[in-house]
C-alpha cells in the first residue's frame, strides 16, 4: 500500500519495490495467437529504379496505396473506439496525411530510422509497426509494441525501424540529429528522418539541430507537416516566411516544398534527400504541404478550420487522388481497390479482438524499464 497524505508521495523508491515484488501475480490469459501480418517494411527500392518504370510497378504501388488505406481506416476505427469509450488515454490522428508517412517511408532501406511525434500513428504503420501490437500499445496492454508503457504518444519499435514517438513539440529533432551524428562516426550508411509538424520550426530545437546538422554534413531528413495549424493557431500568424522550406537557406541546406497529399511526388523528392544524405551530402529540409482532416484531438471540434477550406482541401484528400490515379493508368479498377479496403478492415478488426483479449501489464512492470 502506498499511503498519501496532502498531495505528497509517502513511500520510498524502495517501498514501491518491495510493493511490487510482494504483489501476487495475476492468472495470466492464454496467448492469443496471431495471424501473419501484412505489415512489414515496405519493399526497398533501388536508388537506380526510375520513378517511370515504378510507375508501372503493380506491387510497388498497390504497396503504397494499402498502406495509405490501412492508415486511414486505422485510425478512424481508432476515432470511435474512444468515443465509445472503450479504448483509454487520448488520441492525436492524421487522417488526410497519409502520402507523407506513407512516401517518405517507402524512401528508406533496412536499418534507417524514423522519430515521430505526439501524432505518431501513421508513421508508426507507414515504416511497418505490427498493427496488432500497435492497436494493443493503444489499449495500454502487455503485448503493445511498447508493453502498454508507451500508448498512443509514445509507440515505437526499433527493431521496425521507429523510435517510440516523443510527444513535446520539437523534442525529436535533436534526437534524430544525434542519431544522425552516430551514423556519421561510426560509418554506418544509415539516415535519420525526423517527422514534425510546422509548429516544431518555431522551437529552438529546430534550430538549434538544423544549424549542427548543416555543420557536420549529417545523414539526416527532416520532414515538415505543414497541415497549416499548429493545434489551432494558422501558419501565418507563428511566421512571416511563405514557405517553412525558406528557412533552410539560413543553414546553408536544401529546402524543398512539395505537395504532400501527392504520394508519389512525396516518395521521388524524399528518395533523393534520403540519398543525398546517405552519401555524404548532408541534411535536407523537406516541406510537404497537406491537411489534418480531423481535430488535433479527439475534442477538437475544428471550428478554427474555415467552412470552404476544409471543402477545398477535401478535394485534395491523398486517398481518392491517388485512387483516380490508379485506375486512370490501368493499375487497378475499382473492385479492386474496394477489396483491399475490405481486407484492411479484417485486418483491424483482427487487432482490436486480440487487443481487447489480451492480458494487461503486471502491476510489477510499473519499475522495470526505468533508469532514471
């Protein structure tokens, strides 16, 4: 037992763990036994493959739009387990950004890493984060990603390739830098690329990192989501620059901004950052202009969002553009687009049953992970 009294903690670090040691173990639930899951990393492409012959890569792009698909469907299934009130904790979704993660992340190889922030889902299944043990990592059960410790701000795995997300705004830049720095000493032909949205380029980390990337010539990518709002505030009213990629030229880097609801132009632009970084080029801060679709939490109702805006750039939703894509080049009709959007709802539907089986976390694991 541990006692309070007035606010203030009256047990030692020593007295939690002797609670926790002496706590009878819960009966543990039978496993429950997982099917074989589509998402794995996507398929490495070779920086010598044309865009013009991936064009006409069936799997490559059908790769692309299941995933921007399973993206979409993930988190709205997410939207109405919390408004039921059956998954715990809070939300931060990306609905309408699903070409950024999705592209960038096609763009990487084996060994690359990706660092997220407090809206990390996308990224998170885009680089190819198991969805069973990322939906379990979101009802903050033992068999999540992160044990149930991380939940939906800080999931992770870097044995996919994701460093758990880090939720303070900018906190990842450095991180993702000092990554980067690793890479570079050690000879690694790695590449970092960091994920923020655009508020995170008002915080002093980003120029902070940008400025010691520039510097050592780090084999790192930042990637801006420009979704127009930092939470409610508009773009215009944090910066008078036009564009966030401007700022890059105080660093002495390349500065590109593309439009991110464009899958395809995402990935050609992010494959030749994410090269140039690793070969020696240094840092590039790429922009992608795209849209949140829905609030900045899941009470956020999105008044600040102007009527004919959000009608304006729902014509301009990643999914249905590269959807006409698709079926205008005879990549695939309509049955078959239908069909994948039905095996991604098995497939989440699949994780959501295992999630609500699945054993929670010992109350003992509460200390072991933990080191300062």
């Amino acid at each position: 037992k541990i006692e309070s009294s007035g606010g203030d903690l009256k047990a030692s670090t020593a007295q939690v763990r002797q609670t926790a040691d002496k706590a009878k173990p819960k009966e543990k639930k039978k496993p429950v036994e997982r099917a074989p899951q589509w998402t794995a990393a996507p398929r490495e492409v070779e920086p010598q493959t044309s865009l013009t012959e991936l064009k006409k890569d069936k799997t490559f792009l059908l790769d692309l739009y299941r995933r921007m698909v399973l993206i979409r469907h993930f988190e709205d299934r997410v939207k109405y387990l919390f408004l039921e009130g059956i998954m715990p904790g809070t939300i931060h979704q990306c609905q309408g950004q699903e070409s950024s993660a999705v592209g960038v992340c096609a763009a990487l190889r084996a060994g690359d890493i990706i660092t997220s922030t407090h809206r990390p889902h996308g990224h998170c299944i885009a680089r190819g984060l198991d969805v069973e043990a990322t939906m379990h990592e979101l009802f903050g059960k033992a068999t999540g990603c992160c044990k149930g410790k991380g939940g939906s701000m800080h999931m992770g795995d870097l044995d996919a390739g994701v460093l758990p997300a880090i939720a303070f705004v900018g906190g990842n830049i450095p991180v993702a830098t000092g990554m980067a720095m690793a890479y570079k000493m050690r000879g690694e032909p790695r590449v970092a690329v960091c994920f923020m949205g655009d508020g995170a380029t008002n915080e002093g980390t980003f120029h902070e990192a940008l400025n010691m990337a520039s510097l050592w010539d780090l084999p790192v990518v930042y990637v801006v989501e420009n979704n127009k709002y930092a939470a409610s505030t508009a773009v215009e009213l944090t910066m008078k620059v036009k564009k966030i990629s401007d700022r890059a030229s105080a660093y002495a880097m390349p500065g590109i901004t593309i439009d991110g609801n464009d899958v395809l132009t995402v990935f050609e632009t992010a494959r030749e950052a994410i090269e140039r970084a690793r070969s020696g080029g240094g840092p590039t801060l790429l922009e992608v202009e795209t849209y949140r679709l829905t609030g900045h939490s899941r009470r956020d109702p999105c008044h600040y969002q102007p009527e004919e805006e959000r009608k304006q750039m729902s014509e301009r939703d990643p999914i249905p553009r590269f959807e006409a894509w698709l079926t205008k080049q005879k990549i695939a009709d309509v049955e078959t687009l239908k069909q994948i959007g039905t095996d991604v709802d098995d497939q989440i539907e699949q994780a959501v049953n295992s999630a609500l089986a699945a054993a929670d976390p010992d109350p003992a694991e509460t200390i072991t992970d933990v080191f300062a």
